[in-house]
C-alpha cells in the first residue's frame, strides 16, 4: 500500500489546523516490546490522537539516544528486527497517520538504492537520518532529498541562524527542532531560552516547527506547545509502552492530546 500522504506538511498537520491546536509527534521503536504490541500500538495512534508516528529503525549503536529508547531498540534487535521488517510491520499495520521513519543512516545504506522507494510503497511519507548533519555527505543528502519521502532535518538549539535556514532549505515536511544538546530521555525541565530558539528558527523557514528531546508530561507539552507547531514525544512514551504495552502508550498519548487541546 502505498502512502496516502503528500511528502510536504499541507496534508500532515491539516487536522492540528483545523483542531487549531499544536500536532503531537509521537516516536516508537518498531518490534517494541514485541511486534503484536508494536503493531496494536501502530494501529491505534491516530485515533488516540497523534498527528504523526516516527518510527525508529532499530540500531545496534545509537550514539544520538538515551537509556531509554537504546533499551528499547536492544529488545527489538534481539527478537530479529531489521529494516526490512520494519517495513512489513508498518505494511501491516497501516496507520492511519502520516508515518516518518526514524533512523541512523547506515540501516538505510544497507537495505540498497532502492529502500526509500519500498518504505514509500508500504505506506512511509516520511525520514529522517539523526547522524547526517547538511553539508556532510552531499551525494546521500541529494539521494534522501530527490526520493519519494519527505526529508526531515533536525536542528539544535545552539544553530546559528544562517545555519538554520541552511537546514531547512534542504529538508521538508517539517523541522525537528531538538530542545536541548545531549541524548534523547524524558526531563524534569525545559530549556529556559527554548522560546528564543523557536522563534530564531520560525525567522528562517516557513516549514512547521516541531520540538522534541525532553517532553515527557500533559504540562511540559502544553508550554512548548504554545510556541511551536508541534511537540515530538519519544523516550515517555517508549517507557510507558515498556511498562504497560500499546495499551499503556496510548494512554499517554491522549493524555498528551487533552492537554494540548486545552491550549487557548
């Protein structure tokens, strides 16, 4: 099944639009904790609430993550999850919300010159490779960038802001706006200069902004959700899916979707 999804943001945030409300991102790493529950989990995101799933390929050296989400991809590589089956298990799914996938880039070298266009053939819009900074790689960028996914770009807070016009210039969908430097995980805290960051970035693009790295409560994603377009909530939803399976998860994500409609 192919995506049903444009590859630019027109059609990925027009119910937060029409809700005027922020969209809520959601992160799972597919086969976690299992491929029943990660399938269930899938399956029912979008009437839950959520916007758009990233999905994360699992990797056996993700320096980008925390505790947390390495754990979980630990689980899923132990029970055999691969790209591949990363694909047929979004294929199986078929969620009902756009669906960006989330990965380090050498899975994605790995699975061939073709992998963009077969993730785009089971229902993927979306993909966004946490270790390729813009200008690193040229000839992998204009591959990732020219293919059938939108190519989202992550930008952290310390950017500066001719660089960050930079990235989004070659990115699209939406902008990933990381709200701390470090690892991925939940935080008792937000950045104090986050709003400063968020508007620095709205002067550059006019691609939505969406924030993640840290947001982990109803109230923290109300903050954040006042100044950007969007929040991205991994490393608390992934812990709650641990404890409590798809069930758990998607307890939290409308928990997540009553407290950023409340938003005035």
């Amino acid at each position: 099944m192919a995506s049903r999804w444009a590859t630019t943001s027109s059609d990925w945030f027009a119910a937060a639009r029409t809700r005027g409300t922020p969209a809520l991102i959601c992160y799972i790493t597919a086969g976690h904790p299992d491929i029943a529950e990660s399938t269930a989990l899938l399956r029912g995101l979008g009437e839950a609430g959520a916007d758009v799933v990233e999905v994360g390929v699992p990797f056996s050296d993700p320096l980008a993550d925390g505790p947390v989400i390495q754990s979980s991809s630990q689980r899923a590589l132990a029970q055999g999850m691969t790209f591949e089956r990363t694909l047929t298990l979004i294929g199986a799914a078929a969620p009902t919300i756009p669906v960006v996938l989330f990965s380090y880039l050498n899975p994605v070298i790995a699975a061939g010159a073709d992998a963009l266009a077969r993730a785009h053939a089971v229902g993927v819009d979306g993909i966004l490779i946490t270790d390729l900074p813009v200008g690193t790689d040229p000839e992998r960028e204009a591959w990732l960038g020219s293919g059938p996914l939108a190519f989202v770009r992550l930008v952290a807070p310390t950017t500066p802001d001719a660089r960050m016009a930079e990235i989004a210039r070659h990115g699209s969908g939406f902008v990933y706006l990381i709200s701390r430097l470090g690892v991925t995980g939940a935080r008792a805290a937000l950045p104090p200069d986050l709003p400063e960051t968020v508007g620095r970035l709205r002067r550059a693009t006019t691609l939505p902004i969406c924030v993640g790295f840290g947001i982990s409560t109803a109230a923290q994603a109300r903050t954040v959700g006042r100044i950007a377009d969007g929040i991205v909530v991994g490393s608390a939803l992934v812990t709650a899916v641990e404890s409590g399976g798809a069930a758990g998860g998607l307890a939290l994500v409308r928990e997540l979707r009553a407290a950023l409609d409340t938003i005035d």
